[in-house]
C-alpha cells in the first residue's frame, strides 16, 4: 500500500509540496518543494487504503470523521494545492474507469419525485437552523453572490445579486412573480419591497417556510408576499415573471422537461422568467460522490449542454445567458471565514464531527469554483420574441433605478466606493 499511495502522490502533485505520514511514521512527499509545507496525517491504516481505492468519496470522509489530519496549512490549502495541479493531473487507471461507472449509472438515475425532493431538501436544510446564521449574510443568501468590486463585502454582493436578477427580470409595479425555491424568503421580499411585486415563493423546507413567513411579517409585506411548501409541479397559475434561484441543482437531470414545461406553463404570453444556477464548463459530469452523500443528496450540477434541449422543447425562447466566473468562489471563501469563526458556536450546536464535514464541505466547494470548471449561470427565457429590448444596455439602466429605490429605503447597504 505505501508504494501505491506515493504512486497516487505523484500523480496529483507536481508543483507545490504535499507529504503523507502514515500511521507507523513513515512519510511519502511529492512535488517540488515550493510553497506551503503541507502534511496529511493517517489516524490508522486502513485510512491510507480507503483513500487510494476511492480518493473522490474517502478523502471527505475520512476528514469529516478525524482520521485525516493537516499540518502545515488547512484542509482548504491542500484541496488548493491539488487544484492548482489539475493541468499535469494523471489519475490512475481504476480512477477513470470509476468515474466511467459513475457517469453511466448518473443517467439512470430515479426520477426526482415530489417525495424524494422533500426528503432531499430535508436533508440538508432542516438542519438546526441556527447554523446557517454563522456563516451566511443577515438576508441569508444561500446562493452565489454578485461582486461587482474586489472591495464589496458579503452583504454588498448578496444585495448586488438580487438587484442584478430583479433588473433582468424587468418588473412592473404590482407584477406577479412566481420563485422556484424561496429559500429564507430573501428575494422575494426584496422583489416586493423594491419592485412592488406580488410574490408567490415555494420551498419544500418547514424551517425555511417559518423563517419566511416570520420575516414577511416583520417586514409587514405579508400582504404582498406568501410563501408555500409546494412542489413546483404542483402548480396551476400563470405569473407575469417566474424566477429560480439556487433550485435547478436539486431538480435532476430527468426532469429537466418536467420543470421547463412548468415554467413555460405558469409564465403569462408576455412574461419573463430567470433561471439562476450552478453549471459546468467542462462538460457533463456525475456528482462527486461525497457531496452526494453528505450534503446535497439527489442533486447534479449541468452543463449547458444538458439544460439547453429541455429549454428549446419547452417552447420557450432563450433570450440571454450569463455565466459567473469566480463569484461563487468568493462567496464560499468569505461563507468560509465566517464559520470558521464561529465554529465553537457551532460545535456547541452539534458536534465537531459536523464541524469538520461543513468545512470540508465550503472549502472544496470554493476549490471547485476556483480550479474544478464550476460556475454559476443566470439564463433569462420568454415566450415571446420581442419581450425583452434587443441589447443588454437595459440591465444597467435597471439596477441605477433599483440602486436608487433602495437608498431611498435607507434598509440596504451602500456598496463601498
């Protein structure tokens, strides 16, 4: 096994420095010597095997369960240095048969029924929910933000993102909007607030479902902002925008027509619908099986390869596509810092075996967004050719007209000159 793990070693690293120390003492190293002297500690033997027959699923687990340490940096610093090594990465042969495997099994996949998308949602959402108040900004956000500057803080950028989609979306004074996955209820307040729109949020969470209805009483929008726990396939309105936002990921590949078909349904004639998630430049690809596993069940990230198809045999027209290139890797490093932070607060709330998994958790996400050909794409649809203006000169005008409502409001940050 050791001649194996330092096989796998050389493999990932060639630049940089990255050392494995076994249970017995004996240390493995490769790359050439530069930067941070990382090390990974094995707690046991069976840790070194583990990792070598399946890296993609064990490296996660074996730290979210201690029996993978880091010297020398963080498990962030590590998943870095094997990001910044993906160029000259030669995986080993059983590695890419593996990934083979999984990209065939990826297609047969359950559908994604109504049953099944609430007991994922539950899964990662109905957590304590006291959680998610450690690390996300005060709106609770829990999608990629808009950093317009390298000096805007969290809140500058969460705020930037829902202005961005609310401009996109064109909305009218008293215009009904439909959001797919409500999350907190953070656009959609923000959709009535400053736009003067009647939303109708849904989410399959309870504990999301509470904290909405509780801020759009506080915020005394109830009249003008209700929230559901719906399946979107449930519904039976038509809406003059309808708008996703962090959702898609969880709808599943074979029920992409199903959603389209939803969209196209409940968008009136001469509506306009915005489709917020996270993709792929690289092409189709399964799910890493640790994210699989452990946060985010039931999901898969497309490319737009796999999207465009169900979008086109809906009938509806493709009027513009954004992608987000690094947005998603700022807003988990600063999500990152913020938790880590308070981790104590967290492990108070749960343990330190969660703890650790949530951090493996942000940190690779950030990793993937930084060097793994994640991003994040906003893909506007209408039914109707002529919707939208012909150039995208509107989008700007529209957010110095919301920046404006806003300031007036006095209630939204003021983004740092």
């Amino acid at each position: 096994m050791k001649f194996a793990l330092q096989s796998l070693l050389n493999s990932c690293i060639r630049q940089g420095s990255l050392a494995l120390e076994l249970p017995n003492g004996e240390r493995l190293e490769a790359g050439d010597g530069t930067g941070l002297p990382l090390t990974i500690m094995f707690a046991d033997r069976r840790a070194g095997r583990e990792l070598f027959l399946n890296p993609e699923l064990a490296f996660g687990e074996l730290y979210t369960d201690g029996r993978l340490r880091v010297s020398g940096g963080s498990i962030y610093d590590v998943l870095e240095l094997l990001g910044h090594n993906l160029d000259a990465l030669s995986p080993p042969q059983l590695g890419r048969v593996r990934h083979a495997l999984r990209t065939a099994f990826d297609g047969w996949r359950q559908r994604n029924s109504e049953r099944l998308a609430r007991h994922n949602v539950h899964h990662h959402y109905d957590i304590d929910d006291r959680i998610y108040s450690l690390f996300l900004d005060s709106d609770r956000q829990y999608s990629c933000g808009y950093f317009e500057s390298q000096k805007e803080t969290l809140e500058e950028a969460q705020l930037a993102k829902k202005r961005h989609i609310a401009a996109k979306l064109l909305v009218p004074d008293g215009a009904s909007v439909l959001d797919i996955g409500s999350g907190w209820g953070g656009l959609a307040l923000y959709l009535s607030d400053v736009c003067g729109a009647e939303v109708t949020g849904l989410t399959l969470s309870p504990e999301q479902l509470k904290v909405s209805e509780r801020r759009a009483s506080e915020r005394k929008l109830g009249d003008h902002v209700h929230f559901h726990l719906q399946d979107y396939r449930a519904l039976d309105r038509s809406f003059d925008r309808v708008v996703s936002v962090g959702m898609f990921e969880h709808v599943g590949a074979r029920d992409y027509d199903t959603f389209f078909g939803v969209v196209r349904r409940s968008l009136k004639d001469d509506g306009i619908a915005l489709l917020h998630s996270i993709g792929r430049l690289d092409g189709k690809s399964p799910t890493n099986p640790w994210f699989e596993k452990y946060i985010f069940p039931g999901s898969h990230v497309p490319s737009l390869a796999e999207v465009l198809p169900s979008i086109e045999k809906s009938g509806l027209i493709v009027t513009d596509i954004e992608i987000l290139r690094l947005h998603y890797a700022d807003t988990l490093a600063a999500w990152r810092t913020r938790f880590l932070s308070h981790r104590a607060e967290a492990e108070a709330v749960l343990d330190d075996r969660f703890c650790r998994m949530w951090e493996f958790y942000l940190a690779s996400a950030e990793a993937g967004f930084r060097y793994g050909g994640l991003m994040v794409f906003q893909i506007q649809l209408a039914r109707k050719l002529d919707t939208v203006p012909r150039t995208r000169n509107y989008i700007g005008a529209e957010e110095t007209r919301l920046r404006q409502i806003e300031q007036a409001k006095a209630a939204y940050p003021v983004a740092a000159e």
